[in-house]
C-alpha cells in the first residue's frame, strides 16, 4: 500500500498558527491500455489491481460480453523484458467484425452523453436488457454500508484523497448475506475506476451477473455508473451523494434501483423503491 501513498511537505494552518509537515497523498499515474499491440486508451488511475480495472472497463463499456471473450491481459515489457508499470496489453477473443462495430457503437454512445440523453440511452437499452432482480434490502442494511465502506478504505484513511466503489450481498432476508466487510472493495482516484476494479473482479471471477447485490460509491451517481452498474446486472446502487437527471432516467429505464444522499441516518430512493422494504 505504500506505493500508492506519496508524502509531500505541505504548510499547514491550524487554529491561527501555520506549521509544516508531511501530507500523505494518493498516487495518481496514467494507465496505457492496448488491444493486440495496438493503442487504444490511457485513463488516469491509482495503480493497483490494473488487470480488474481493465477487464471492468472493456466489460461495462460493451467492448466484451463475457469472461470468455477475454483471452489475455498483460504487461508490455521493455527491451530488457522489464515489465512496464503503466502499459499493459490485451488480446480479445472478438471476431473483427464484432469488435468494430461495438466499437463503432461505443463511440455513439460516449460522445451522444451529454449532448443528447436520450439517444445514449436508447443506445444502451438495446445493448442492456431491464433487469427484473428480485432482491428486497430493509432500510437498517443500507444505513450500516457507507460507515462498513469507510472501514475498509484503507488508502483514503490516510490520503483523504479516493474514492470507493463497494459490492455487498443481501442474503433473503433483505439483510447483510456476508459479514462486517464488503464482498469486494476498491479504492480509485477516479470514481468510475474504482467500480470498474470492483466488476473487473466479479467478471474474472465468475460471478456475473451480480443479482442480489449492492453497488455503494463513495461519490455521487453519474450517468456512466449507472451504465457500469446496469451492465454487470446490479440491481441497487446506492452513494453518499445525489445522482444526477439523466443518472435518473438511466436507471428508471433499466430496472435499477438508485439511492443517493446515504448519510446521517437517512437516505432516498429515486426509483424502483419497491426493492427497498419501507413498511
């Protein structure tokens, strides 16, 4: 964990008098991902769990559909063999045909956010189908996943400087089907990194789609984490800040439960509230 945390002087002011000492930050670096040698994208990340970031992202995104169609990530290595940190390669089992037009699709979707809402949604609803999850969470579950997320933070805990994406299982009675901690937690400098960390890691374990869960981010629910939620089937996602319109209408159109504001004691469900068990 070192390694992600950087120490820089810093002058600090505290109850009218200034001292300086050490500030502890997160280490932000540039991610080059290619698909079979051949540049594709450079996203800004806090290094760490790389290869579920990059699965995460070529999943939610449409580029792949399933585990299978992911024959290989790895690491460029120099002419020495070194293994580049910031460079890493992968090898899609997608026939040309298939992966130009999704990525002539991607290209739709990404560049109509935005300007044209609902042409980005009618886009993904024909690549994402409803989801029709069953699953009901009583209120005292929601309310114990942010103070359970910040627990786990365990780089924010120092930085102050990350956000977090955090699944968790309901077990069937609408309570915690784990323990004290997260299925899986992730930490990023960037939000919609650390929820592509968290389903990179669900797909490359097998765990899609993931029915009976939570999705809780640390920040607020964008358009795009709604897409990443609704692509690996999670039907609630909750975050300790307010979603925005089209974050809305997304998840309205595709089955999704959206809680924003999770915070002191109270929370809101801005659609599909039947999932939560008010009564």
């Amino acid at each position: 964990m070192n390694d992600l945390i950087h120490d820089h002087p810093a002058l600090k002011w505290r109850s009218g008098a200034a001292h300086r000492e050490l500030d502890h930050l997160a280490v932000e670096e540039p991610l080059e991902i290619r698909l079979g040698g051949t540049r594709f994208t450079v996203t800004m990340r806090t290094p760490g769990h790389d290869e579920e970031l990059v699965a995460g992202f070529l999943m939610t995104e449409g580029f792949i559909a399933t585990r299978a169609e992911l024959a290989e990530i790895r690491r460029v290595r120099d002419r020495r063999g070194k293994a580049e940190p910031n460079i890493v390669d992968v090898i899609l089992a997608v026939p040309a045909d298939a992966l130009r037009k999704r990525l002539r699709r991607n290209f739709t979707i990404s560049s109509s956010c935005g300007l044209c809402g609902k042409t980005s949604i009618e886009s993904l609803r024909r690549r994402l189908a409803p989801l029709s999850d069953a699953t009901v969470v009583h209120p005292d579950f929601l309310l114990g996943l942010g103070p359970r997320m910040r627990t786990a933070q365990e780089i924010f805990a120092s930085t102050g400087g990350l956000h977090a994406a955090a699944l968790f299982r309901v077990a069937s009675n609408g309570r915690d089907g784990a323990g004290q901690r997260p299925d899986v937690i992730r930490e990023d400098i960037g939000r919609h990194n650390a929820v592509d960390k968290v389903i990179g890691h669900a797909l490359m374990a097998g765990m899609l789609p993931l029915a009976g869960t939570v999705l809780m981010v640390s920040g607020r629910q964008s358009f795009e984490i709604v897409q990443k939620a609704a692509a690996a089937g999670v039907p609630i996602l909750a975050g300790v800040s307010a979603p925005s319109s089209l974050a809305v209408e997304l998840a309205e159109s595709l089955g999704i439960t959206l809680i924003g504001f999770m915070r002191e004691g109270g929370f809101n469900v801005y659609c599909h509230a039947g999932r939560v068990a008010t009564e």
